[in-house]
C-alpha cells in the first residue's frame, strides 16, 4: 500500500497542571514522587449532602498572580487561563503574543461551565455553552482563529492532544494549545453517586480490594509544536500517533472483551509507526471501577501489551473527567523526561482477570515511549503515543482516495419534535424497543443514520473499525443537563437518575449510533460557540482525513428545548494499492 511521509512532527514544548497537588508540573510531580494524593474528605453540602472522598483544589489563590483575568471569568476559566498562561510562558521565547498570534486552541471538557445551570431552572446562561467558553478563552488570550471544543465523555482529553498533533503534522498550524478543564460539581457527583460507582476511599486501580472512583477536579494545559526551538528540553517528547475506537457495545459500561481499547492501541501504535517491543510502559485510565479494570486487562493483552508495566495514577489525581487525559498524558511525558516510572498508589493484590504488571512502587529506569490509553461513557477509546525524540521513528501515513458522498439528510424545526420523529420512526419501519427511552438528541441522531444507511446502500464490506461519526453541535447535551439538574435541585442529590445523568454527555448520541449500526472505527464529537450547520462537513472531513476511516458520517446535530436541527452527510474512501 502507497504511504507517505509526515513532514511535520509535533514536539511537547511546554505544560502546566494546576490540581489539588499543586499549581505547577513541577509541584504535581513531586507530590507524586512523594506518594501524597490529592484526595481527601470532602465534606461540604453545596457539592454533595454526605462526605465524600474525591480530590477537590481548596484555594485559588494562585489566581492573584499578575495576569489579566476578565472580571465576569468563571471560576473554571480563570484556571484555565492561569493554565494557558504558565505553559506558554515555558516555551523557550520571550515573544508570548508571537506565538499565540500562531496558536489555535483545542479546549478538552466534559462538562466546562456546567455549575452555572444549578437552581437556574431552564434558564441557560451564555456561558455554560461550551463552544462559548473556548472562545471566551481564546479571545482572553489573544488567538484569533476559531477554537476547538472536544466533549467526548472521559477521553476528551487524550481526543484533544491527538488532533492538536494531526493539526500540525497536516501543516494546518505552527502551534496548539490544548486546555483540559472540569471542575468537581454537584452536578456529577450526583450523577456517578447514581451508578453507585464512587469509592468510600482512596480509589486502588486494578486491586482485589478496589470498589469504585474517585472524582477530582484539574486543568491543564500542553503546547504542542513543530517549531522544536521553542522547546527548552534538550530531548524533547513527541506525539508521534494515535487512535479512536468505539466498543458499539453499551452505553455506560465497558465492553467485557477489551477489543474496542485493544484496537485503539494497535492503531495508535501502527500511526505511529512502532511495536509493542518498542513501548516502554502504559499510562492507563484505571478508574478503580470493577468493570472498567477487568476490561482494560483484557485490552492490553489484545493488543500483547502485557509485558509492560501499567500504571494508574488516578489514585493521585481522582478521575479529573475531560481534563485526566491531558494531566496524565504530561504526567506521562515528564516520567519519560526524568527516567522515573510511577507505581501504582495503594496497588497490593491483582484483582484483574488477566494479568499484568501493576506495582505500588516507583522505579528509576530509561523510559523511551509510552501509551496512554482512555475509555469512556458512549463506549468510546482513546490510544496515544508518545516518545522521546531520540527514540521516535519517521512517520508515515497511509495514502486514501478521496470523499464521495454516499448519502445526506437534513431535518430542523421547533414545538413539533415528538411527533416528527415518531412519523419518521414509523416511516423507516424502526423496530426498536428502546428508542423512546433515549433523550432527544440521540433520537435524532439515530433516526439520521438510518435514513443515511437506507440511502447509501450496501456497505457491509467494509470493516466495522474503519466506521466512524465525526458530529457538532452547540447545544452540547444541555438539554438533558437541565433535567439531571432539576432532578436533584428539586429532589435532593438522591433524586439523581442513571437513567437521565448518562445522556448527558454529547457524545452519548455517537455511542447509541454506533452500537445499532456496529460503527466501531473513530468517533469524536465537537462543539462550536455558533450553528455551523451548513458548513460543518468540510471541517469534518479535514479530521476524517488523519483517520483511518473508509466511511464517516459527519455533520450536525443539535436539540435543545424542541428545536432540533440535523445536517448528516455519510461519505465512502478509498485505501490506495488496497
């Protein structure tokens, strides 16, 4: 098969993390080195009626330093704006607004200003929009292009970093700011409360003994670059690959074979050009729930990983959410710099069904390449890669034909949402007993793609892997948030429902597509401060393209309040010399 040759690589240049540990890289890896957690007893009735072990930042005081921070700033962007700031001011150059001038910007949330909808009703505040709150961000910083929002459940951040590193391999932009950011809300803490999945301590990844997560709340932020000058490491880290799967399996639990992470390693590791002979250790989600554990044991070993060390650092940090990828991936990155592999905080018995190699303790040894690997509510994976630039390898991506569209489907209106969709439902002759349980955008959604698949025709010869959904919106899943909400502001935090609190993460849409359709291949969904409707799948098709899809549905789809707008386009390539 024809490849060619990746010009640009996209070299770490710079982080910073501000968490419980610490408002620093630095701070958060020396607490770590210490085995200090950022998790505690929270007990404070505003987040949740009882107390609660989650790792929650006390003080902002650190956001008095000499920076300019907008007054009408929510308490979640000033973070990231302290973040942003810490790590640009890294890079090895004394012109900050250069560089920014050359900056486009991926914020990477699961929830962003999501405090702002509490007692509020209805009623929904500008800013608790997503998209709104990176452009908000942007503009404070000076980018002026458009930025990005990534909002796929628990990999957004890992998604983040790996289409900042296609952005600059394509040559679209010099530089990339990527932010993750979530704070800890009584908004989720209800919800995970809901699936009885919090832990009564420090959570234990991958132990006989382990019951449950920790919630924590973190931002940080990575430069990445091709510019290596900027970077003030002497052996700088690289993104050289990565990859996003679906395990068209459940909504809220993990596949019990580990073949959708499984795959997303193998991809990530074909991107990038390299073996598993080649990988030095893995960063892994490792949540501490039973399920989640058992599963990604069973991945590694798909993906004959099982030699290496596997270590978990949410027993530190508490699952930050859309942030965790981005702490864990510069955590990773600064392990491979200082040549000190982390334990395992708590690790005493493997309680996995097969084995692999977790240790509490932390271990001086040359680490040359690391996976880091995130799965997430929606059934959807993430795998990257990184290296140190003396290990990294050239990199060649595989050559495709170009788009045709197969099919398209447009559907908007107001006031009549149920009764369109429940005509359309009959129309196609839908048989499904649970399609009225979902909420309204994923309705939608679902009702789109059988109309694309009814118009496209024949594609079962294409693999379920090379299947993915690329979609947008603006709404994000506020609709539903506005339930979970009300839920709990009228009934108290035990008023949460698992049946509502799981649809309200955008990307459930794209895991209830993927698990009646057997879309298995990358899936991301992304947010915009404005309708991009009409305009949206030429952007979509640009991601597409650093893909390894050979069919994509992309576009938008949006609900909020009964008003609904859907622009779904489905489009086949070809691999050449397949």
């Amino acid at each position: 098969m024809d490849k060619r040759r990746v010009n640009n690589r996209a070299f770490v240049i710079s982080d910073s993390i501000i968490s419980p540990l610490g408002r620093d890289t630095e701070t958060n890896m020396r607490e770590l080195m210490l085995f200090h957690s950022g998790v505690k007893r929270v007990d404070e009735k505003s987040l949740y009626s009882s107390p609660f072990m989650g790792a929650k930042i006390e003080k902002d005081s650190f956001l008095n330093i000499e920076i300019d921070i907008p007054n009408d700033a929510t308490l979640l962007e000033k973070r990231a704006l302290v973040a942003a700031l810490v790590a640009i001011k890294a890079a090895n150059s004394e012109n900050y607004d250069k560089i920014l001038s050359e900056t486009s910007l991926i914020l990477a949330t699961t929830k962003g200003n999501i405090d702002l909808i509490e007692n509020s009703g209805e009623d929904i505040k500008y800013s608790a929009f997503p998209g709104v709150m990176a452009s908000r961000i942007a503009k404070w910083l000076g980018i002026k292009g458009a930025p990005l929002t990534i909002s796929s459940a628990c990999i957004s951040g890992v998604n983040a970093i790996i289409e900042g590193a296609r952005l600059i391999e394509r040559g679209d932009c010099k530089n990339v700011l990527i932010i993750g950011a979530d704070l800890l809300s009584r908004f989720v803490i209800t919800g995970f409360e809901s699936f009885k999945s919090v832990s009564s301590s420090i959570c234990l990844p991958y132990d006989l003994s382990r019951d449950g997560l920790n919630l924590g709340e973190a931002v940080a932020a990575v430069l990445l670059s091709s510019d290596r000058d900027l970077c003030k490491d002497i052996n700088p880290v690289v993104i050289e690959g990565g990859a996003i799967t679906n395990d068209a399996n459940h909504l809220s639990a993990p596949s019990r074979t580990g073949d959708g992470l499984g795959i997303s390693m193998l991809q990530a590791m074909e991107d990038a050009g390299v073996e598993s002979k080649q990988i030095s250790f893995i960063n892994a989600h490792g949540t501490s729930t039973i399920y989640n554990d058992e599963m990604e044991s069973k991945a590694i070993h798909f993906a004959s990983l099982q030699e290496l060390p596997v270590q978990s650092l949410k027993p530190f940090f508490g699952h930050t959410l859309g942030a965790s990828g981005v702490v864990e991936i510069i955590a990773s990155a600064w392990q491979m710099k200082n040549s000190l592999l982390f334990g395992t905080r708590g690790f005493k018995e493997l309680g996995v069904p097969m084995e692999i190699k977790v240790t509490p303790h932390h271990s001086e040894q040359n680490l040359y390449r690391c996976i880091k690997s995130a799965s997430g509510f929606g059934g959807c994976n993430a795998s990257i890669v990184l290296a140190l630039e003396s290990a990294s390898v050239s990199k060649f991506k595989q050559e495709y034909g170009q788009w045709e569209e197969l099919a398209s489907y447009e559907l908007s209106g107001e006031d009549d949402f149920d009764t369109v969709i429940r005509e359309k439902y009959k129309e196609l002759n839908i048989k499904d007993i649970k399609f009225f349980k979902m909420d309204g955008l994923s309705r939608l959604g679902v009702i789109g793609t059988f109309e694309l698949m009814r118009r496209a025709g024949d594609l079962s010869d294409i693999d379920p892997f090379k299947k993915g959904m690329l979609l947008a919106n603006r709404s994000s899943s506020l609709d539903t948030d506005i339930k979970h909400q009300m839920l709990i502001d009228a009934g108290g935090d035990s008023a949460a429902s698992p049946a509502v609190f799981v649809y309200t993460l955008p990307n459930i849409v794209i895991g209830e597509i993927a698990i009646r359709n057997q879309f298995k291949g990358e899936n991301i969904f992304f947010l915009y401060e404005d309708d991009r409707g009409s305009v949206i799948h030429s952007d979509m098709l640009k991601y597409a393209d650093s893909s390894m899809l050979e069919m994509v549905i992309c576009g938008w789809c949006d609900y909020l309040k009964g008003k609904y707008s859907l622009n779904l386009k489905l489009y086949k390539r070809d691999v050449y010399g397949k």
